[in-house]
C-alpha cells in the first residue's frame, strides 16, 4: 500500500530554522564579541543583518 499524501510540517519547520537560526547565532555571538572588539561585533551584525535579508528572500518565496 503506498500513501499519496505527505507531511510537510517537517519542511515547514526546516525552512523557517534555515531562515532565522543563522542570523540569531551570528547576532549572538556579536553580541559576545561587543565587549573585547567592537569592530568584530559590528562585522557579524552586519553579516547576521545580510544573511536574514537574503533568507527572507529566498526561503520566503519558497514558502509562497
């Protein structure tokens, strides 16, 4: 017997931590940072910033 439907509700899941998980590690970490280098903090700010946008982008459209 084979099943013609499937759950997606893993994917959905998936896709929504590829879309935030990076960019809140990397803010994270940023954050952690502040204290001994600004300058690093502000590169991974910038880079947790870049990566949301294009997650957003990419994954939010799939997600249409």
């Amino acid at each position: 017997m084979t099943f013609l439907e499937v759950n997606l509700d893993g994917l959905v899941a998936i896709i929504f931590l590829v879309m935030f998980g990076p960019p809140i590690v990397l803010a994270l970490i940023g954050v952690i940072v502040k204290f001994k280098s600004a300058k690093a903090a502000k590169v991974l700010f910038i880079l947790a910033g870049l990566y949301l946008l294009i997650g957003l982008g990419i994954c939010g459209s799939m997600m249409i």
